[in-house]
C-alpha cells in the first residue's frame, strides 16, 4: 500500500485504482464500503486499519476491508482494498483446489514409513527363503541324498550348517550300517557254535541217562566249551571289524589241516540227508594266524561248499599256507584229479553274508584269494602266508 500511495498523481475527486487498491487524496473519495466498514477517527498514520467478515480458524474469512493512511511532504494519501464476493470466493475457491501442505505431509510420510516397512520385509524374505529351503532338503534327507553334493542355499553360513547337518547325519547312517552289519555277520557266524551247544548239551543229557562212561561224557563236555569259546572269539572278532579300531587281534600258532578238519566236523551237520563225497587232505604245517578270523574264513568257505552241494564230491586240500576247497556236482573224477581253472575272479563271491564277511577279512589282512565259479560247481583257494 505504501509502494502503491504516491506511484501515480491523485487530485480530490478523481480517485486511482491501482490494481486492487483505491487511491485518494480525501477520505471522501473512497469506496463507500470502505467508509461504511470503517471509521476515519481511527485512522493513524501508517498504520492499517481492517475489518474482517467472519473469522473461522480453518478457512478463508468471508470477507475483507483494509485502508492505510500516509503522509508524506505535507501529501496525505488513502489507500485501501477489499475482498469481497465473487472475487473473494474465487480466491478462496482457487486455495481449496490446491492440495494443503500437511496432505503432503501426510502423503510423504505414508510412502516413507511403507518403505521403512516394505525394506526390512524383503530382506527378511531373502534370508527366510533359503532357510525354509534348507528345512525342506534337512526334512526330506534320505540315504541316498546323504552321498550326493548339498545345493547351494546363497548364504555360505546357510552352507556351512547344511555341510554339519549331512555330516552327522552321514556319521549316523554309517554307525546304523555298521550296527546292521554287525547283527547280520552274527546271526550268520553264530549259528554254528549255537547248534554245536545244543545238539551236544541233548546228548549229554542223554549219556548221563544212560549212564555212559565219564570219559566220553567229557568229550561232550569238551566240545561244548570249544562251542562256547568259539562264540565269544566270534562275537570280540565282529565287534573289532564292525568298529574298526586300532586294537589288533592277537597272533597265535595254529595248525591250518587241524584247524579245517575240526571245523569240517562241526559243520557236518550240513549234509545229513545228502548224496555227498568229502575228501580231505592236509598237513601238519603250523602258522601264525589270527585265529578267531581264521575260524570265521575257514568255516564260512567249507559251509558254503556244504550247504551248496546236493549230490557229488567236496575236496578240500590243505598244503603249507594254502587251502584249496573245490565242489563240484555229479562229479566222479578223484581228488587228485582237480581240474586247472582259470585265474579270473567274478563279481560275486559266493552265496549270503558268510562271503560277504569272508572277503572283508580277506582284504584286510592281503591274503591271496580266488573264488570262481566253474562248470559244474564252484572252485575256491586261499593263501594265507
């Protein structure tokens, strides 16, 4: 208003409209509104004077009249304004088109605060993703996938525990093979010396009945020990295969023909009922030899030739180290007619877990060792210097 006051010449009379200010030189001259809204007594000098229609707080007051008096050389000015309907309601119109800064406000502070939510939510699933995957693979391990390579679960933490997860549970599949294997090795092996127990303890009884010479009682009595030593040095030997431990088994000298013909009696059993010929042939020859694994060798290749045959010949040879057992079927051909057979080894070794065992030990301890089938039966040499 001061700017406006003394841009343009005024005369008495003859009032200025300068944009949306009224100039004067008399309060007379202007705007009867002006004069009707407001009173000249309160005029002072460069100060203004208003009067408002309406004062709400949260809008735009329905209308306005202002003056302001200035004095300058003696040169007295009025200048004043006024907002009023329809100018005033476009005005007002117009500032509630426009959007209000707290909206703004409002707006910018909801998008902010979902993407404070939204960062933290995808970093969560970018590491929950690979652990869900990684309980489903823990949940889904099977046998085989204990051997197969773990996938990659894109955090090398993730990594390092699915690395921990597959090696105990490996350590503990291979403790319940070895805990299968071990039953399954003496279920095999200890039938033997269980039925060597029985079938002499019901003869015992029987001689004692009958009152037989204390003698051959004795004897009786002899190889049920035997039967039962027999099964501890079975049961120590598998538990010190099945374990591997550094502990070895102690060396003892043992005559290998005393050896295979005591086993042969004890399983003769086998061919009750059968059409079969058992020629053997050994030496003295003494030798340093694990003798519980050499019991359960030994026995093993002379059961699978007796429970395999059903009518033919069984030679078995023992020579210094080596031992030769050889079956054969329908055969008439005499013992020292063996036939050469070729060195070549198959696949298989035999028939059920007694080989299985047999060639375990065998490995263990290098000895040399050819199993091969043949025409019309099965050839078998073990040397064990």
């Amino acid at each position: 208003m001061r700017s406006q006051a003394y841009k343009v010449p005024v005369s008495d009379g003859h009032p200025v409209e300068i944009h949306d200010f009224i100039v004067a030189s008399r309060w007379e001259d202007l705007p009867p509104k002006i004069k009707e809204r407001l009173n000249q007594e309160d005029l002072i000098d460069n100060l203004l004077l208003k009067s408002i229609d309406g004062n709400p707080i949260f809008s735009a007051p329905e209308a306005g009249y202002f003056v302001l008096k200035v004095t300058r050389e003696d040169k007295v000015r009025y200048v004043s304004s006024m907002f009023t309907s329809p100018k005033w309601k476009d005005i007002e119109q117009t500032k509630q088109e426009q959007i209000p800064p707290f909206l703004y406000l409002s707006l910018i502070a909801l998008v902010l605060m979902a993407l404070f939510a939204l960062v933290p939510y995808l970093m969560i699933r970018k590491v929950a993703n690979p652990i869900e995957k990684l309980m489903a693979w823990t949940k889904n391990l099977n046998k085989e996938q204990l051997m197969q390579p773990i996938p990659d679960f894109h955090f090398s933490e993730l990594n390092s525990l699915a690395n921990i997860v597959q090696s105990s549970l490996r350590s503990v599949q291979e403790s319940l093979d070895r805990e299968h294997r071990f039953l399954g090795y003496a279920s095999h092996e200890l039938r033997t010396p269980i039925a060597v127990t029985r079938t002499n303890t019901e003869l015992l009884r029987k001689m004692i009945e009958k009152d037989i010479s204390v003698g051959k009682q004795l004897q009786v009595l002899e190889r049920i020990e035997r039967a039962s030593f027999n099964m501890t040095d079975l049961t120590e030997t598998l538990l010190w295969l099945n374990r591997k431990t550094d502990k070895s088994i102690p060396l003892i000298s043992i005559s290998i023909g005393g050896f295979t013909e005591q086993l042969l009696e004890e399983l003769s059993y086998l061919l009750n009922g059968k059409s079969v010929e058992v020629k053997i042939t050994t030496d003295e020859t003494m030798l340093l030899l694990p003798q519980a694994l050499c019991r359960i060798v030994i026995s093993n290749l002379i059961r699978n030739a007796l429970q395999h045959t059903t009518e033919g010949k069984i030679c078995i040879i023992q020579a210094g180290s080596n031992l030769i057992i050889n079956n054969r079927e329908f055969d008439s051909q005499e013992i020292n007619d063996i036939p050469k057979i070729e060195h070549q080894l198959k696949n298989e070794l035999g028939f059920g877990l007694g080989l299985e065992l047999t060639e375990r030990l065998i490995q263990h301890y290098d000895w040399k060792y050819k199993n091969v089938a043949t025409d019309d039966g099965h050839y078998v040499e073990i040397d064990f210097s």
